[in-house]
C-alpha cells in the first residue's frame, strides 16, 4: 500500500505542474484516447484533456509504467486501472493477449475480457467482424481500442453480412478503427448506451454507421463512399452515411465528417431525441443533413457545404443543405415534432432549410423552431417551407441571416401555425406573396468580415454588421456556432444569423477541427 501511495502522491505533482505550467498537449484528433504499453502514459486532467506524463529518469517510482485506458465514453474509468489485452491479425489465440504475444481474434479477446481490462487492437487488417454482444457497466464499460499509435483495419470485402463492427450489448466504447469493405452497413450499434468515436468509414454497400440503439454516441468519424448500391445515382432507392433508424433514442452524433456518400449523409429517420451538433456534412448525393419523421431533434452548430462539380449531384444539381419530411412508415404516423434547427451555416447548396411537406395523413410541422442560422449562395430558394395544415402549430422562424444570389430567399407556402421574424435578408427583402416578411427584419449588407465561403469563420460578423444586437433574444438558442455566450459584453444584444460578434480574426476552432 506504501508503494502505491508513493506512486499516486508522485502522480498528483506531475499533473499540477503541467496544469500550472500550462504545458498540456492535446493528442491527435484520432489517436486521442487510444492507449497502450510504452514509455509515455496518457492522463486526464482536470477539463478532461489529456496531458503526456513521461515517466522520471530511473523509471515510475515502485512500480511500472501504468497501461492507458481512453478516459472518456461511458463509465470513464481511470486510465491507469486499466490493463491491456491485446489482439492483432498475426496473434495467436493461445497466446497471453499481451503487447508482445497478442491474441489473433476479437472472439478470443472477448471472451478473456473482464472489468478492469481494455482490448487494444494492434495495427494489421482483421477480417473477422467485431461483434458485441456481451456489456460492460456503467463504472466498467467494455472497452475495445486502437492500441497507441496502430493503425487496425476492419475490412470484410467479399464476405456475405456486412456490418464489420455490431455492437448488441450494452456499455460498450469502440474507438480508432478503419472499417472498409461491407456488403452491407459497415457498423451498426444496436445496444444501449454506447460510443462509437474516431472510425474512419469508407466502402460500404449501404449505411456507413447506422444507429438502432439507445443513448449511443457517434463521435469523431470520418464517413466517405458509403451507399455505393446507389453509386452514380443508379439504384433507384438509398441509404445514409451516417443513419438513425427506427428505434433510436437519446442519440448524440458530433463532430463527424461525412462527405462523397451516394444517399443521404446524415439521415434521421423515425429517431426520437436526438442531437446532431459540430459536424460538417458536404457534397452527398441527395441531402447532407435530413430529418425525417423524427421527434425530439436538435441539429445545432453545424457546417453544410456544397463545392460545385464534385461529382455528387444529384440530376445536375447540388444537395440540398438541411431537410424535413415526413415520408410513410407503417404504423408510424406522422411524428414530426418538436425539432430545433439553430446555429448552422449552410452555404452553396441546393437550398439552405427546407421542409417538404408530408406523405402522411395530418402531418405538417409541429412545434418546430429554425433559429439563427446563417444560410448563403443556394442555388435554389434558401428556405422553403410547405404547409401541411392539420399538424402546423408552435413553430418559429427568426434571427436567420438569408442570402440568395437571385435573391430567392424564403418562401413559405402558408405561415399559420409559424411565427416568422427579425429575419436578415441580405440585398432586397422578399416580396409579401412569399409570406417569409415579418416584424422585426432587416434587409441590405450585413457586412461580414469576410468574404462569404466555405470556412466556418468566413461567416463571422463585422464590428459595423447591422445584424449585431438585432436578433430577438430566446431560450431556445443560447450560445452561438463557436460556443460563444449569445448575449455578451462586447455584442450585449443578440445577434442574426449563426455568428455572434466577437474576435474576428481569432482561429476558428470548428475549422481547426479537420
């Protein structure tokens, strides 16, 4: 007990010298969390980054190098409980499942696994798939990783099945996998209380990750040149990218990058309670962000992009940015209701914010809040909204900061049921039959401080924007796209659009992040 005491004790100074010299390194977006045996251990402070500990000279005092965990995820277990069992491609299932004699299967390593053990995969190409469906606990989630600095791939080309990684259980963290090649989805997370983080996705006959589960995190993924049964447009139907299916709840997806998918490329279809906030969707084959008969949404702080001539439109023409409907289910109805779309910036694409109405009896959108956003250079209307007029009550569109180089900004079919307000609308303001007009509007120059592209921080305000403290302040939307207060020292007033005023030449961080 001595011994360890000394250790701790020992641990506690190292970390408040490097909080207190501020010396904290941030490990790489996709390693981060990932750790193994070796002569540098990852631990968590206080704000829950990571800072390197490397051990003293003559090594950690009585004792060895602790083995790293990932911190975060369900359960959060200290990293330096956490004992390593190892697996790699050129293993071998009778071996201990140490760093140096790895097991060969996630099957084996699975059944070895226990609370207070992590698996780390080593670098090589697995084409077993990685199947979950044991649990792990709250306090003691189970956990399958990246070991430090490998590189594993799952990849299942040419196997019947698909899905390369299924998670069915409960309490599971998954992290730091390259997952190619399925003749179906390429992950699907169907338990409960999950995460799933910093995956490269890529080659997928259908859905890159899909999600059926509840209280799942889909974080720090990279999906590209999924949904390939619709490649060229040419399948006649389509998955997504990134998808939530029937069943979902209490889903959080951020900061994803989802791009060059043949479908959708965020995909919310009868999900309930969901969040999808700081990702950056573009360039997918039919709507980069789509909410569809789906209850309890937010997407929030988001980047939507379309580059002309990627090779990804749909009929000629670019997707459309952010999308509502209600398509028909069986036995579903129309539950479209009680959506927050706020803070995103949609810019060169088709439209900015759309809802397409409903293929469902007594549809139409129902307590439905579209706040703030910033939305540029559609090719078509930027915001277009039908009317379903059974369902259409307690919705709101304001504080949006709309250009359109026709100047087709809004159109909005019938506006009972929506209260529609201090909208900025950059050059001319829309003429009444588009019944997008309304108390509180500007109209004109909003004066940028940038040139309006497709970087995130180009759409910061001005010290002279007309749009600064012009907004009507709600508590529905508190803080900006960069996480800034909404209402604050500098800009004491609430702002248009998804830029509050504040430093314009500070790094964007959102841009930082890819």
């Amino acid at each position: 007990m001595a011994r360890r005491s000394l250790w701790r004790l020992w641990l506690v100074l190292v970390l408040l010298t490097a909080c207190s010299d501020d010396v904290s390194r941030r490990t790489d977006a996709r390693a981060d969390g990932l750790h193994g045996d070796g002569p540098v251990a990852d631990v968590p402070v206080v704000d829950g980054s990571l800072v390197d500990v490397v051990p003293p000279e003559g090594g950690w005092p009585d004792g060895p190098v602790p083995e790293g965990g990932s911190t975060d995820g369900p359960g959060a277990p200290d990293a330096s409980t956490l004992q390593g069992l190892y697996v790699g491609p050129a293993g071998d299932d009778n071996a201990p499942g140490t760093l140096q004699q790895p097991l060969k299967t996630f099957k084996k390593a699975l059944a070895l696994w226990q609370p207070g053990k992590e698996i780390r995969a080593l670098s090589g190409t697995f084409t077993e798939q990685l199947a979950i469906s044991q649990s792990g606990t709250t306090a003691a989630p189970l956990r399958v990783v990246a070991a430090v600095g490998a590189t594993p791939v799952i990849d299942r080309a040419g196997q019947s099945g698909g899905k390369n990684i299924l998670l069915t259980g409960q309490h599971i963290l998954v992290e730091g996998f390259e997952v190619r090649g399925s003749s179906n989805q390429c992950v699907d997370a169907a338990g409960k209380d999950i995460v799933v983080g910093k995956l490269l996705v890529h080659d997928c006959e259908s859905h890159g990750v899909m999600v059926q589960g509840q209280g799942v995190t889909v974080r720090d993924t990279e999906i590209h040149t999924t949904v390939l049964e619709n490649k060229n447009g040419t399948g006649g139907g389509w998955g997504s990218a990134l998808k939530i299916a029937v069943g979902a709840d209490g889903v959080t997806l951020e900061r994803n990058k989802v791009y060059h998918n043949w479908g959708e490329g965020i995909a919310l279809t009868r999900g309930k309670n969901i969040t999808v906030r700081q990702c950056w969707s573009y360039d997918n084959w039919s709507v980069n962000i789509y909410v569809d008969n789906s209850l309890g949404v937010t997407v929030d702080r988001n980047l939507v992009t379309c580059t002309a001539n990627s090779g990804f439109e749909k009929n000629g023409s670019p997707p459309t940015g952010i999308a509502m409907n209600e398509e028909y289910y069986q036995g579903w109805g129309a539950q479209l209701a009680d959506v927050v779309i706020s803070n995103n910036i949609v810019a060169s694409c088709q439209a900015g914010v759309v809802y397409w109405g409903s293929d469902v009896p007594n549809g139409g959108m129902k307590e439905v809040k579209i706040l703030h956003n910033t939305l540029y250079d559609s090719a078509g209307t930027a915001l277009s909204i039908a009317h379903e007029a059974y369902k259409t009550q307690g919705s709101e569109i304001a504080n949006n900061l709309i250009q359109q180089p026709a100047g087709k900004v809004a159109w909005i079919e019938d506006p009972t049921g929506i209260s529609v307000h201090h909208n900025f609308w950059v050059g001319t303001a829309p003429a009444s039959w588009t019944n997008a007009v309304g108390a509180g509007d500007l109209s004109g120059d909003p004066k940028l401080a940038f040139s309006p592209g497709l970087a995130a921080k180009s759409y910061r305000l001005s010290s002279a924007s007309p749009a600064r403290d012009a907004a009507q302040k709600t508590s529905a939307v508190t803080l900006d796209f960069e996480g800034r207060t909404r209402s604050t020292v500098a800009s004491p007033g609430t702002d248009m659009g998804a830029m509050e005023y504040g430093p314009v030449n500070d790094p964007c961080a959102f841009d930082q992040l890819w």
